[in-house]
C-alpha cells in the first residue's frame, strides 16, 4: 500500500499476463528489450513521487489520514487543480521523452466514470477509484472497438464481436467478448479499465458495457504491436531508445467479470455520456502532454539553425516566429481550459470542453506543417547523415569530426541533428504525427465537439442586432 | 466636471478648431452630414455612463470623494481589471457597430505615459490624466508620422517635417511642426495626445516628443479623409449609416505648446519604450473590440445560411465551425492575455504582450479567410440584390418579397444580406479589413514582438535535454 | 449587320425596354449616369474590333464570304483556338479593367448550346448562333433561378415560379413565367439567353426550358442592383468610375417566347448537361478574364512597396513571392486546360473540365488572402488617405504633396493607393471578392466537379500497386 | 557497349571502391544485405530497357548508327522530347516504388554541363556524354559542399577543406580535396560527375571546380548513410524493402582528376551557371518523379476510407478532392513546365525555370498536410497494428482476420495500411518528407528562383495602366 517504487511496479509485471509479440508468446515482459523499454519508461513515473524534485507536483497526501497518493488520482474541484494537473502532465511527459506517463490516461478514465455513472455503477466506481489511488496502480484504457462496418451500429454488425459485448450473466458477474483496438499500456497495466467507444441505443444494450479487470484474467491477450519494434543505437535515437508506449489489440475471449467490477452493463443511455466525459478530460491531458513536444520543436529548430549558422536569415526567424505561435496558442488555449473549468454537481472541476477541443484542434491541425518547418530549419542531414556505429568507429569520427562541423562542433550539431530525426521522421517521429491526428480522438471529432460546445445565441444575436432585426444588447 | 452628456459632448465640439473635408473648411462639425455620424457615434460613449444597463459597467465612484469618472480611466491594478477592461471595451464597440468607442485609444495612451514616463513629464502626465478623468474628455492619439523615405531615421530625411518635431523652445514651451497619418476621432476629440512612432537614437533628439494639445490650438489641422464619404440608405448599409470613425492626415504648423502639456522632449531612449507601452495596451484594445465584430460574423453566417435553407449542409457546417474557431481563438487568447496580466512598479497591471500579441496576430492573419467564408455561406445577393430605394418602391417591393423569400421571408433576408454586405463589401467592410492588417500594428510587428516577448531558454533546455546535451529538468 | 460600331450599340439599346433602377422606371439608360457608365464599358468591346492594335486578335472573317465576325463567337475546333479565345478574354478585361468583356458570357452560353442540344433544338440554336454572330449582337445569360427552399427541386416549392417554368405551350410557341437573379449584362443585352440552373427530373419537366428573347420583350423586366451606385471621383476610383457590369433580377412575367427561340422545353434530361456545358466554358471564361485583375495585383503590390520605400525587405519580397505563385498558379492551369482540350462529336474543342477547375478553385481560394497581401503592402492609407476633391483644392493639394512623398512623388503614390483601393476595398473591390467565391460557379461547386472529372483509376492501381495488391504497371 | 543488363550493372560494382557502412569498410555490397536493396532497386532501371512493356519509352535507337541508347541520355530538342522525358521519369519512379530511378540524375547534370561550359571545358563534357550513352553508365552526382559556416564564402571558412577544391595541378591534371554531403547513389554508380554549388568570386576560384571520377579512384571513400538500416518484414515494409537509395558523405582525400575529366576548373564565373542549369532540370526531375507517390497517396486514401468503410462520409470527400487538387496541381504545373520549355543556342530545350519552380514548390509545400490527410483517412492503425511475424504466425493471424476486416477483408485492408505507413509514417516515410523540403532544392530557393524568373514588366504595366499612371496597353 501506499506509492510504490518503480522496482515493485517492475515485480508485479511477472503475473502470468497473456502477452503475444511478433507472432509469438512472451513470458516475461522484462526480458523481451523492445518490450522493457516501454516498462523503464512507465517506471518514470513511479521515481517521480520518490524524487525529491518533484515530489511536491506529483504526490498528494491525505489531510485527514496523511497516506500519501499519486496526485494524478487527486480529484480536481477547482481550475487551479485543473492548473495544477495540467502541469503535472507536462513534466511527466518531459521526463518521458515527450509521450505520456502510465497514470495520465487511467486517471481521465476515472473522472470519467465517477462523473457519469449512477447508482451501484457508480458505486463501485468510487470503492475501484479508492482501492487505485490507495495501492497506485496502473490502469490502461480500453475504448475504442474494432468496428468493423462503420456504417452499421454494434447489433447491426454481421459478426458480433467487433464490438465487445456482454455474452453471459449470472449472479456473480457477467461474461464478455470482443476486442479493443489501440489500447496503449495494456501489456504494463496492473488493471485494465473497459469503457464504451460512442453513443448506443436500445438495441445495443449488450454492447453497452464499461468494467475494470486485471491484465492477467483469464481469456484477456494482448497483441502488441511491431510498430517501431528492433533496438536502435541511442545515438541515434536519443528519444525512442529510452522512451516507448506499447500498444495492443486487446481481445476478450470469453473473460468473466465479477459484479464489484462491472460500472456499466446494458445501460446504453449512458454509454455516450461516460465515452464524452473520459474524451474531454483526456483530450485535456493530450494538450497538456504534447506541451513539452511542442517546446522541443520551437527549441530545436533554433539550436540547429544556430548551429548550422543560419539563425540571422529572415526566412529562419519568420520559421521560429510561425513555430513560437503554434507552441504558444496551443499552450494559451490549454490554460485557458483549465482557468475556464467548471464544477459539476458531483464537486469535480471539468476543464471547458470547447476550450480543451480549440487546443487539442490547433494541436492537431498544426502539427505537420509545423514537422515542416522544423525539417527546413534542420537539414537534409537528418536522413543522409551518419550513424551511431559510425560515431563510435575511430576510423570514422574524425572524418564526421572535421566535416560536419559548422558553428557548432560536429558532437553538438550531430546529437541535435539525431533528435530531431528520432522527433520528426523514423518510427517515433511518424507515431508521433499519427498521435497528433488520431490520438485522444480525430479532428473531425474535436471539430463537431466545437461547433457543439458552442453558444451560438450570442453571436447569433449580435448578428441580428446589427442586421437590425432585433434591438436588444445582452 | 464629471461625467457629461453626449449634449455637452456634442456642443463643446464648436471650438473654432480647423476642419478640411473634401477640399473645404467645415465651420461646424455637427452640420456636415457625413461628419455628423461619427459625432453621434462617438456620443454613444457618454450615453453609456448615463444608461442603467451600462452604468455598472462602465462607471466608476471614486471611492474617497464620490466622484464618477468613465472606468476607461480607471488605472487597472489587477488582472480582473483588465478582464473587466476588455469586457467594457467590447460593449462599446457592440453599441458601436463593431468599432471603437471614442475614449478606448486615449486611454490607451495615458496607461503608456503614465507606465514609461520619468521626472517632470511623468508629473506632467499625471496632472494630464487626473485631468481627463475629472472633466471626462475624449482623447484622439497622432502616433503614424508621414515617414517619408522609410529607410531613413528622422533626422536624415530631406524635409525634417516628415517626422514631427521641436522647431524651437523657449521659457513657456515648445513650437512644433509636422504631420501625423491615420489619426482616428482627431476632429471631434477635446484633446489630442502626440506620442512618437519608433525608438529613436541621439540624433533624432528634436523629433523625440509628446505632448496634449487641444483640438482647436493655432496651427493645428485635421485633414479629414473622404474615404466612405456620401449619404446611404440605411437599408443598405446598416452599420455604417449610423455608425463611423473619422481619420486625418494632422498637420502641426509651428504649433505652441506649454511646457505643462509637454511629456517628452528631446529624450529619444524613452521614445521607443513610451511607442511600445501604449502599443501593447493599444493591441490588447484592438483585439477587446474586435470581438463583437467576429461574433457578428459567426453569427452572420449562420442566420443567412438557415435563410438561405442551406444551414443542414454539410460543408456549411464546415464553415460554421472554421468560423467558430477562429473568433474564441481570438477570444481565448485575449481572455488570456489578461489573466496573465503582469502588475509594473508602478502598480499598473499590463497586459501578457505575448499572448496579446498573439491574439492580434490571430485575428489579423484569420481575418480575410473570415469574410470569405461568409461570403461563401451569403451568396452573390451580396452584390447583385436590390437597394433601399427599390424596397421603399410600392411597385417593387411585392417583386422582390415574393423571389427573394427562401426559407426565410425576404424582409429578413434582405435585412440580413445587407448587414453581411456592410461588413463585408462595400466602404465600411474594405475599412475593417485594412484595419484588420494595419490598424494597432502591422502583422510584421506583431510577429516582431512575438519573437521579441517569447522565453526561448525553455524551449532551447527542453530541446537539449532530449538531445542528450543537458541532463537538467527545469 | 458585320461589326457594329460603339455607337451602333448605344442606338440600339433605347427600345423601350423595362429598366427598373433605385425604385423606378428608367426610360433611357443613356441617360442615367450610373448606368451609363456600364454602357460605355460595354462599348469597349465594339471598339476593340476597330482598333488596329486589337483587330487582329478581335476579329475572325470568314474564308468564303469574307465577312468579318467577332472572334468570341467562332466556335474553338482545337487547343490552339482556345488558347487564342483566353487571350482575347484575357485583353478584354485588361481593357475593360479587369471585368469581363459584353460577350464572352453569351459566346460560352452559345457554345454550351451549340454542344449539348439535339434536334429541332439544336437547329434553333445553329440558327440563332449563326444570326448573333452575323448581327454582332450582345448577349445576357440568365440561368441562376431565385430558387426558394433550396432543399426542394422545382416542382416541390410552394410557389411555382421560384424556378423559371412554362405556364402556357401553343402552336405559336411557349409562355414562361418566374425570375432570374444575378443577370449579368441584362439592361445593355440585345438577346438575352435564358438556361436551365441544375440537373432535373421528370417531375421538374415544365421547369426544363431554355430560349433567347429581345431585351425589349413584353412581360420582361430587369431590376438592376443599386450595389455601388452614385458618381464617384475618378482620382478616388480609377478603375470603378469608368468600368461596371449591371446586375438584374430578371422577371418574366408571362413572356412569350416563339418556338424558333425555344431551345428546350421540358426535356428534363438534357437540363444538367446543358447546365454543365455552359458552366465548363464560363468557368474558362472566368479564369482567363480574371488574369488582369491578378497581374494588376501583383504589379501594385510591387509599385506601391517601391514607392513606399520597403521594396527591399524581406517580408516585403516573400509576399511578392506569395502574389507570383498565386497568379502565375491560376496561369499556368488556365493554359493548361486549353492546352489539354479535347473536342468533341461536333467538332467542338471544350476546354479540360478537371483543369479548368482546378485553375477557378485556385483562384477562388486564394483570392481573399492576396487581397491582404496587397493591402498589407499598400498600407493605411487605403482608407484614410484623402479624396479627389482635396487633390483638386488648390489650398490643400501643396499639403498633400509635402507630407505624402515617399520614394515617389505623392501625385504618383497618392494614384496607386487609389487604385488599390478600387481593387481591394469599397464597393468595387468588394464586388470583386464576391465573384471571387459566387461568380460562374462556387468553390463548393468546383471542388465536386474537380472530384467528378478526376480519374481515379490510375492513383487507385498505383495503390493498389504499392502495397502488393495488384502487380500491374499501367 | 550498347545498353547493360542488370546483371551486367550489379556485376560491375565489385571494383574496389571504397565503402563505408556502419563503421565498418565493406568489400562487396552485393554482400550488405542493406545495400544489396538499393543495387537491386537500381537494376530496374536497365530491366527496363530489356522489357517490351517500357522499351518504347525508355530505349533510343540512333538513325544512323542505330545504336541503342538510353532514352535519359537523348539531348531535349523540343517540348515533346521533355514531355516524353517527364513521363520516363515518372514511369521509373513507379517501378521504383516512388523514389529516383538511377540515371535521372546524372542525366540532368550531363544537360547542366553540356548547357553551360565553353571552350576545352565543353568538349570533355561532350566527350564524357558520348561515352556514358554509348556505355550505358550510371552517374551519381556530388554538388552539396559540406560547408562549414554558411555565413562565410568558400575562401573565408576557416578549413579550406569544407568546400571541395584543388590542391595540385600539373600536366596530367588536378589533384582535389573536400567532401560533398547528400550524394545519392555514390557507392553504386559507375562514375561520379563533381559540380560546383554556389556562386563563385575570383577569391574563390580554386573551389570552382567540376570532373567526372570513377567510383573506384584512390582517395575516393563513401561514407553510407545508416539512416533506415536494418531488414524489415517485407509485408510491414512493401516499399522500402525492395526500394532504396544510399546517400553518402563522399570524401576526397587528394584525388587525382586527369583533365580529360576536368570539365571546370579555376573559372568561378561560370561556378553560378552551372549550378543553376543542373538545377532547373534536377528540379523538372523531381516534379516528374514524384507525381506517382502524389498518385500513390490520393489512391490510397482513397481505397483505405473504402475499406475502413467511410469513402461515402462527407469530410472524406472533402480531404480526397484535397488530394486530387495537390496532385493534379504538380502535375498540371508539371506538364506545363515541359510544354512552354524554349530551346536554347545550343539546341537543347530546357523546361521553364519558372513553371519547374512552381511545380516544385507547390510539391514541397503541400506534402506534409498531403501527409496529414492520408492519415487521416487510414486510421491510427498505422501505428498500432500486428506486424507481418503477427501475420505469419498460425496462431495469431485468424484474430487479426475476424478483428480487422471491415469493409474489405483483413489481409487486404491491412496490406494497404502497410503500405501507407510505409509510405508516410517510419523511416522511409520520413525520409520522402525530407526529401520533398530539401532535396533537389529548398523551399526558399524555389521562392528565390520563382521571384528571380518572373516577368514583372506586365505586371507593372497592367498596375500602373489601371491607376492611370501610364496607357498603353501590351
């Protein structure tokens, strides 16, 4: 009980959990390195309530009982907490290489359900919620189904499970089938939190469905993906080498869910309800997470044009200045959500859903050209240049030593030059620019949440107002 | 002595000051038509302190003497103040029809004296202010100098009258001469406060100056642009009949000022810091008022296209929500800009200059793809539909209600039409659109500025530290 | 009969035609100034067939006969020919400041009937076509019907003349009833052509009607917009004072139409291809006679930054660079899609419908954003310079001159910022932009015409290719 | 002599040339399984001349010797030689999976040469080209110095060595030193043709140096790129495991040139000109290559919104006429580069250095949002998916196939999905985005180019005729 050190979260990996990987079974998860590396990076987070530095952000204690606990699991009642959540994301996401902590998306899936669920739902929402916080455990988020025909509705689908749904019911629990896809930390969960993908109706009630399981119940796999599999030269990929989130289909083949852990079963009416409210508070995370990934592009391009000896050309400082507004709308708009939050009934401070989806839409929209820009301020050299093995031959170095030295010496203008490729192109570079449009929910989403969010009666009546057919200010 | 009527306003404009408009001298202001609707629309400012609904808003009590003056003038002490003052703003150009309400730039002008001036002028400029307030006057702002060869400083054009300039001093003040660009209500403002354009080096000491000088003061001219001039059926341009600010050419002949209106003389390092603190309160305005006009087209769009019966399409709805995007953009970011409000040691709580900075370069690079959109939601009736006089024809009203009628009868469709028309086309929408790109700075000196007020070294540490060059974590 | 003269045309327009302006009856349009002056614009094109330097490109006499026709009304049989018919359109605008020429929509319509008819239609047509080009006659093209609820197709509206339909048929001919908006060239036709506006059903056969008819016939009415009506100054309005196209609401209150006139009558099927037939010519039309009014932009872009005396900074050059790619883009694909013509069962060389698109959405799209690029160019003054009567003023031209130099005499900048003004602001530049987005088609209707045309196959197999799915190489 | 067989070519290669690879010399690169790639992608190109299906395009054949000659090798007499070039192009770029095949370069730099030189210079060029046609070379290309600091010309850098240039001259020829960055297809081509990459000054003339040199000369090393090293699953990587190309650090190290080789040397007036006529047909080169990957991503956005079942969505529309008009802008541009090419004294026709630049920079820069958008309509599957050991394993590939089929079955969607992720996300993805910024010239370069070779004389006039500054017309 209590915060636990990284190397007891590594310990409790090793529970028999079903884990498939390149076409096979992987018994350890620690002894798989493309793996691992996705399992050291989540340790970050579990050195961040041990490190005196930030201790103070990442941990919270109990008033009453003094028991301390990940600040993350704090219910947010003011913007200032939201403020202060926001923060607590970004610097996460900077010790993690830009990506997010383990804790990040578990946590918006339990505002989620605790602002939503009603009666026993929600009930044994708040005594999961407690038994999290108290243990700090890792959860994952499984939401979105696999689909299939997207133009049908779950019952409507010719094979039923390409959305999971509920197959059984007994007094103990219920029994369920199907698959998830892009369920990011499954693989390093401790548990395994279900929620409904969009809104359902009637017809749909078996599909409608949100519980809590442990990653290594019986019938749960995990497929991990490849993406990005294969050990790379830290030299070259100074991120990615340290920094990795494993992403999985998830299939349920028959797996039984005790009723303490089931927070939804066939209530389609609030299956949108409880998808919406996990999607703005995670869409908040999102902005908040990609804050030190915006830095690192602004910062980056000016240290390689600094370094390439090009920082004075006008073109160069119009680049940063087209950099430095994005980075910076993103981060106005993300603060604003917070300082704009409202508290619902329940006594949680939600952040302004149109304000999260403004930030999370200029993210989205914003962020290959801004790739763009940062590969024009860098170089062809990001995908001509040499590489770790090279750096480290004695033959070699001096070569790379006297020529790729411009107003910097080749050491400095290289490692950045390396950064920038692992940020921009190559595996990380491309999940990250596929994060930024499908992650956290598409643009076309974040475009119909705007246009729904929107009051438009005051602009509708200043509209009128001034075309003379209505008289009154507001 | 406090706050006056907008009769009192109206009567204290016949002054003998010197008017030119369209090649004559006008004796009296308010017998000129086209003159006469910039007066009443500045008098709208003085009917709000009068008003019950604005009253609160717009008034202050001093809390010692009781004494009222306009909240305008009210030094801001605290972000609030500055949420408050932008609130205020931004009703007066709603009841203004999308413009500025004539005491907004003045005020804007004493914040930057009272925030940058030192010694005499300081105490000069402080007698000034608690003046204006007292006596409730308007106050028109003559930065732009004509400029001349611009790739030239002051005292190296050809004609020294190309910048505004001491022509020489004596025991009770100072003679100057020269002329001011784009000077807004200079004809029918009680004072008009001089502040220089630019920094400003040792050698252009004589044209480092600002003072107060009274509009009708010898030697003093407004050169009344005839931009929009000509009487208009309201029908046709809603706005603009009622609705409008006046520019002028100012031309300084050998004008006398005490010494007791004289701010600045021959200082030049203050130069540049007094253009740049009424600058960012200046933007920090422009965006404040510019958002009851980005409302209004938000709006705009939206009403012609549900009369238009087009308001379910898909890609109407596309253009709704760009357009909804854009102006809470802009209005989160002006929000912004005042909660990060910074308190100087002068106890005036100034505007963040980045986030304002970034707002106005929101809306002024946004703006044009704004009216294209609601161009593209009116339709080319904009352009090619009937005129005031044809609806005030008994023989063609009937025509037009019975083909202009779509999912809206055609008196409300005309009337909306014509709005958008106003706003978009026609004198009064080409004015806005310059303003949008020129008035309050140039989108080139907003990007200056963003550039200038950005904080790199986060982002220059943060693209380090993944770069493996620096280990520290801010 | 042969080439008219100027004169010719003005004689031929009083009679007695019902002209409708500012609420009342006109009787002479030559005598009413503000529509005088779209007359004379209008002769433009009369005189270019007499003017040496343009006979050559103007006129086309006929290898037998020997008889002298406009060039506009020779039918295109290759790409060369339609490369000379964009040139010709292109010098018309030049001459007519940069609106179209008085024939260049009649001539598309001619063509599109001329491809798309068949039968005793297409006899008519032959014979009306070859009557217009031997008479010279000017042609207005109504085709836009006022259209009410937009969600219904014309036999579904409430009232039946919201869409142009046959109310009576007799062995003499049809009678038609309803309203036209946006009639270009109405009041100044000879003929006026009317066309079917979209793609129709059997349900919708009494609305498939297609016929010329006098501009002088009874029943027919022309309500000329008053959009930008009074006289203006010519040193205000360079270009607006001395070039304009009158816009009508066109209404057809039981006009007769004899069947030698008739081209269709209720054949629904061929209405959305006679619809599309003109619409693809009108389109190449529009981006050859646009081609000026781009040149014109990037020209005062240019000349006013050299005179303002910032030719040489950087951001200036990056927007004359923006404005060069705009328009020599919008060049290049208008030659292209002349150059890529094909021609068709009768001989017929249509411009490529997919490229023709292409160059009218790009002109389309980018027009409002070049728009602020000049005007960011041009500066305030666009709006708050001063007017003809103040350059006129022998007491305030000398103050002008001082204070308006800059790298030019104030006489010559004083003339471009006018002319930008004209361009880009007030009633004529805005004008502009709503053809921009409405004229000869929208960008809506261009984008799904661009997804039409296009052929999918080959970017499909490569695909398909690609990802191992197919072998094939086209 | 005549034209190689692939065989032949690969066979060639093991000549003692000087490689380096990951730190290590390699002996054979048919050995370097990494290598071996981009041999074999290479071979296809003289597959291509022995297969009936594209000899027509590909193969020359002399009228009088009728010797056969690769169709690249043909000298450009008329615009429908440089269509018919384009076209070859773009056809080997298909069937080398959207990347160069490998004598598009050294052909453009053979045209540059032979455009450009005068006198001794000239007839060792021509001397070269006879032999490379009649021989069927390949040639890499080196032109981008590694340049040290970009503020400083070559004679001022502080290491003479960081521009390439001589250092010896006798009798028998030049002895040279220096390294070029980015040089594609060094370690696999038979001769490597050297250019200057700049404009020179008479300081600089000991750096205005250009040569042919066998890959194999003493003192000759290639530095590989380990950028993208390592083998893929061929169904994760369908492209990129079968198409590649090497890009090096190629070193002088003293190398003697004998002058039959040495096409420049100490003229640096002519450093400039050389440069740019490689240029503008490097940059037709690359226009023409890429139109199959512009291809590539409209077909396959297209059929994956298919497969995943939404191609009849609204904003799916939308974002595939996007695409259409990206591409089809290239192309159209591309198209008219080659159409409006002027032949110059030498009876070379070169395609238009302004249409070329357009093409290239309405190419590079659209393609990061061309990017967005197809992932956009892929889904974030792309980065979350089974990898082909998944696919292979008996075990797992049934749960991928009941999983992800939705409107397509599983191997087929996913085998599309694997080719976009491998053609916009991972190493090779990245790599094109590079390449579409900086290779064959950067943006601002283009922009450069665009405003140097615009005609601005119409422009102005057309301006200037319409403020009534002048009145002739063209």
């Amino acid at each position: 009980m209590g915060l636990r050190t990284a190397e007891e979260y590594r310990a409790s990996l090793r529970d028999g959990r079903t884990l498939w990987y390149r076409g096979k079974r992987v018994d350890d998860i620690l002894a798989e390195p493309d793996l691992r590396v996705a399992v050291d990076n989540a340790a970050v987070d579990f050195d961040m309530t041990h490190d005196p530095e930030h201790r103070e952000l990442a941990v919270v204690t109990d008033p009453v009982t003094g028991a301390e606990y990940h600040a993350l699991y704090a219910l947010p009642a003011t913007p200032d907490d939201l403020v202060r959540r926001s923060r607590l994301i970004e610097i996460g996401s900077l010790l993690c290489g830009t990506i997010l902590s383990v804790k990040d998306v578990g946590s918006d899936a339990l505002l989620g359900l605790l602002g939503t669920l009603e009666g026993d739902g929600l009930q044994r929402a708040r005594a999961f919620y407690t038994r999290v916080a108290a243990e700090d455990l890792v959860l994952a988020v499984a939401q979105t189904d696999v689909k299939g025909d997207r133009a049908k509705a779950p019952h409507e689908q010719p094979d039923p499970d390409l959305y999971l749904h509920i197959v059984n019911e007994t007094a103990d629990g219920i029994v369920v089938r199907g698959a998830k896809a892009h369920t990011t930390f499954g693989p390093n969960c401790d548990e395994l939190i279900v929620l409904p993908t969009r809104a359902m109706k009637d017809d749909d009630a078996p599909w409608a469905v949100s519980f809590a399981v442990p990653a290594n119940a019986r019938g749960l796999s995990f497929y991990i993906s490849s993406y990005s599999s294969g050990e790379h030269h830290p030299w070259d990929r100074p991120i990615s080498s340290r920094h990795k989130m494993l992403e999985t289909l998830t299939v349920f083949d028959d797996v039984f869910i005790p009723w303490e852990r089931v927070f939804l079963a066939r209530e389609p009416r609030l299956a949108g309800p409880l998808a919406m409210a996990f999607v703005d508070f995670h869409r908040f995370t999102a902005v908040s997470y990609k804050l030190p990934l915006l830095d690192a592009m602004v910062g980056a391009a000016g240290e390689i044009a600094r370094m390439n000896g090009v920082i004075k050309a006008g073109h160069i400082r119009d680049k940063l200045t087209q950099l430095v507004i994005y980075a910076e709308t993103v981060r106005s708009l993300t603060e604003s959500a917070a300082r704009r939050g409202q508290v619902d009934a329940r006594g949680i401070c939600r952040p302004d859903a149109l304000t999260v989806n403004l930030a999370k839409y200029t993210f989205a929209t914003g962020y290959h050209e801004a790739l763009r820009i940062v590969q024009e301020c860098a170089g062809g050299l990001l995908v001509t240049g040499p590489g770790g093995d090279d750096w480290d031959a004695p033959e070699v170095r001096p070569v790379l030593e006297k020529y790729f030295r411009a107003s910097a010496p080749a050491a400095e203008r290289l490692a950045m030059m390396k950064m920038i490729a692992d940020l921009t192109v190559g595996d990380f570079g491309g999940y990250q620019s596929v994060l930024a449009v499908h992650a956290e929910g598409s643009i076309e989403a974040e475009k119909m949440q705007i246009l729904r969010e929107y009051d438009a009666a005051r602009a509708t009546a200043r509209a009128r107002r001034l075309a003379r057919l209505d008289e009154h200010v507001e």
